[in-house]
C-alpha cells in the first residue's frame, strides 16, 4: 500500500517536473472556460483549443451563443465528440445562466452542477481554475493514475476523489488535480506508462513497472 507518509515527496516531485501545472483548456474568461469544460467531455484539450480558436472570436458571453443559434453552433463544433448534445446543452445552459444568474458564471458547486451538461467534474474544474478553490476534478487519466499507483484507489471517480480529499496535504489542494492530469496524460499513460522517465517511480506501488 501507498504509505501516507511518502505523499508530500510524491507531490514535490510532481511540483518539480510540472512547476507551472495549470489546465491547458485556452479561454478568455469564465464563460469561456465553462464553454470549452462542457466540450472536453470524451474528448482531448487540443480538440477543444482548436475548435475554442474559432469560436472564442465571436463568443464571449451567454448571449453569443443564444444569438448564434444551436444550428451554427454545431457546424462549429463538429469536430469534437458528442457535438450535438454538447450544442443542445450549451444553448439551454446559456439560457439558464441569464434567467437564473444574470448571465454569470456560479461560483459554487450546486448552482454550477444545475446547469445542463455540467456535472460534477466539470464543476470541479470550473471551481478550481476559475474560483480558486481546492476542488479535485477526476478525469480518466487521474483515475487510472491513482489507481495504478495506489496513491488513491477507489471503484469510481467520485470514491477516488474523497480518498484524494482525506490524503492529499493542504498545501497541494489547490494544484493537484492539474499535476496528476499532466503526469497521467504524458507519463503515467494508459498503454505503456512511461516508468524510466517518472520522477515518482520510486514511490508507486504499480507492480509491472515499464522499467
């Protein structure tokens, strides 16, 4: 087992290797975010920032997407995964922001998880990239990495998220979520994990170590 005493090391490596850990998503401001968060969903960052780079010229506010209509929002978003439920859920996202929150993005988790197409992952990241708090969003590359190194085994993202919550320490809340995404999307891969080349080696507990 991942001994609890050896977690702020594996954290400080992790520091060392990503010492500007943030999200890759590229936006403009909260509603931007929020846009390119719903996007993400089942599909990559640079789908998303490539699609974003049109998009994000003409959308700033809920309004741009009401006036662009779910139709034109579609042929603009059709390269990502899901395109035609993500468009739907971010015309009647749009909508409930400016009847319900004055066409501003929530800062708290149960507003934000109101909104269509946002769940609990993507208030997660809203909260922390956008809000500052220490929330912990886990994708499929945190999963797996938690799970592989034993840092935080659980069965589903939610159980993996508490045993981050009760372990990780004060000081890496705020950045953890983003220095486990890094290090799961370009060392702890899915296939063939990158094991010479991880600064934590020394500390997982995965036992086919790719050595």
């Amino acid at each position: 087992m991942f001994k609890q005493s050896n977690i702020p090391a594996f954290f400080q490596a992790l520091q060392q290797q990503w010492p500007q850990a943030k999200t890759e998503l590229e936006y403009d401001n909260i509603f931007q975010l929020l846009v390119a968060v719903v996007l993400s969903a089942q599909a990559t960052d640079k789908s998303v920032n490539k699609v974003g780079l049109i998009l994000f010229k003409i959308v700033y506010t809920p309004d741009d997407i009401l006036n662009l209509g779910e139709e034109k929002l579609k042929s603009m978003i059709k390269a990502i995964g899901l395109y035609n439920a993500k468009a739907r859920n971010l015309m009647a996202l749009s909508r409930q922001l400016i009847d319900q929150f004055n066409g501003q993005v929530p800062d708290n988790r149960k507003d934000l998880e109101s909104l269509p197409g946002v769940g609990r992952k993507t208030a997660s990241v809203v909260l922390n990239v956008a809000f500052n708090q220490p929330t912990i969003a886990i994708d499929t590359h945190i999963f797996r990495l938690c799970n592989r190194t034993d840092l935080a085994p659980g069965r589903t993202p939610y159980e993996v998220e508490m045993v981050l919550n009760e372990v990780v320490p004060t000081e890496f809340k705020m950045t953890c979520h983003h220095l486990l995404i890094l290090h799961g999307r370009y060392v702890c891969v899915a296939r063939k994990p990158l094991c010479s080349q991880c600064c934590v080696n020394h500390l997982c507990q995965y036992n086919n170590k790719n050595l």
